[in-house]
C-alpha cells in the first residue's frame, strides 16, 4: 500500500528469506514511473512521482507451476480456462484463444519450477486465500507501487532490474527464431537466452535485492485496478475491495517480450478473467500480518 513516510536511503544487498521464500524488502520513497534514467516512455507511465511504501515481502519468484499443483491436489479448484475458453497463445504475430490450453498444459513443456502461466487474477486470489489458511501467513498480491519499488532494487533510477547494460532474465530473444518466424519487434541485440518459453526460475541471477524474473519468465498480475491516468491524477492507491470487473495491473517483462516492455516501469493491464501462456503472479504480504 501507499503511504508518506520518511525518505529511506535504498542498500543494495540480498534481503534473508522468509516463509515460502518471501524476500524482507525495507520501505522508503522513490521517483515512480518512466524518467530520465530510461526511455521508450509510455504516456500511462508519465509524469513521474514521488511515492512512498512501507516494508513488505515479496516471492523470491513467481509462484511456479509445482507450488500451484498442490494448491490443486488439496482443493480441487476448477481454474477459469476451464471454465472460460481456454488461454490465449501468442502465434508471433496475434493473440489468440485456444480452448485446449490451461495451467497444466500452456502448449509448451514446463517443469515444476517454472512460473505457472495462464492464471487469471481470480485464480491468484484463489491461491493466496488457500495459501495464508496453511501457512498462517496473510498473503496477497502486490501493489503497482510496491512492485515497481521492487523491481528497480528499492527505488533506484534504473531502468531494468539487472541494473546493467545487457540482460540477465528470460525475454524475448534469438532462441526463440525457431518456434516463431514471424516476429512483430526486436529481440535485445546479440542476445541468446537458451529458451523460447518459461524456464525455471533460478534458471538466471537474482536481481541485487534477491527477485528473480523482475523483468522476465511471466508478466504478474498486481492487486491495483488499473488506471491510465493514476499518474498525473496522483491516485496510485487504486484498490477496490473484493472481486470487480475493472481491469487489473499486469507489471513485468516475460519471455515474450521486447526490451521495451520489460522495463520496470512498463505498465500494462487485464481483466481479473485474462489468461495468457505469459501471465502469472507473485506473493507478496506485510511483515507481522497474520
């Protein structure tokens, strides 16, 4: 959540792992949105702002595709491709629905450690409320501020959290020419990753805070509705109570997508139904929440 507090000056280094591999992240202020620091600036991520966050936690990764199993196993839970048509596939050229897939089969192989994709925002809310019942941990999902705080190592003016010139994370990359000879955007110059789809999670270094996949593997959905003028109106505290049909934030490269959209302060957004072979989600929680 959003709050004024005082500045906290961000240090880099690891944070110690918690339950369920949750990363201890210190609260502090930073510059939200798209400054001088990066470029390919979309209108929904201007004009920068100051926001301020509390500590929180965060999923040392994306819940992968074994830790939803046995959130599966135990309940039963008919997830919404099921119910709803499938998942939508990216061809290389156009999203389209295929009825046949869904988070146990995206069209492509997975292992238990890859992000798990195809997840609606109901679904994710599905698995923390199973999840905080038998951990004792009040999980959720991120805040659009929290996640950007996160992603950009505590707030730093970087542009992609492997805060260096060339990638660390599994986006869109010359592996993939195989599987899709059309493709409507660069791929990171001289880049190879090894994979054309989701890969393991520690399959690439942690950022320096100890996240991996900030910029790549599966886009995450956010708690927050999502609003294309939260920036210049201030409102960055979009979060209606229960299950809505507004559009939710989706934050986070994934293993589709092109430099420019796996910036940390790239925005974009779904309906709590969505689902795509490129959509998953990652835990977050208040230190002392029960």
């Amino acid at each position: 959540m959003i709050l004024h507090a005082v500045f906290l000056v961000p240090t880099l280094g690891p944070q110690p792992l918690l339950a369920s591999d949750m990363v201890l992240i210190p609260g502090g202020c930073f510059i939200m949105g798209c400054g001088d620091w990066t470029h390919s600036c979309e209108k929904d991520e201007l004009p920068v702002r100051e926001v301020c966050v509390e500590d929180f936690s965060m999923g040392a990764h994306e819940v992968t595709v074994g830790e939803y199993q046995a959130f599966f196993r135990e309940t039963g839970y008919r997830a919404d491709s099921y119910d709803y048509g499938g998942c939508f596939r990216w061809t290389g050229i156009r999203w389209e629905k295929d009825a046949s897939l869904s988070w146990e089969d995206p069209g492509f192989p997975q292992t238990p450690d890859d992000p798990v994709v195809c997840i609606s925002w109901k679904d994710a809310m599905r698995y923390i409320v199973w999840k905080s019942g038998r951990d004792g941990v009040r999980y959720r999902l991120p805040s659009e501020a929290e996640w950007e705080y996160a992603a950009r190592n505590r707030g730093q003016k970087v542009a992609y959290p492997w805060s260096a010139d060339s990638p660390a994370d599994n986006i869109a990359n010359a592996s993939m020419r195989g599987d899709f000879m059309a493709w409507p955007w660069p791929f990171w110059k001289g880049y190879e990753d090894g994979y054309v789809y989701t890969s393991p999670f520690d399959a690439f270094p942690s950022s320096p805070i100890g996240l991996h996949g900030m910029a790549g593997n599966a886009a995450e959905w956010c708690f927050d509705a999502y609003d294309a003028e939260a920036y210049a109106s201030g409102d960055l505290d979009v979060q209606p109570e229960g299950e809505t049909t507004l559009a939710r934030v989706v934050r986070g490269g994934s293993w589709l997508t092109s430099p420019r959209f796996s910036r940390a302060g790239d925005r974009r957004h779904s309906r709590p139904w969505g689902r795509s072979t490129h959509l998953g989600f990652r835990l977050a929680s208040t230190p002392g929440e029960r």
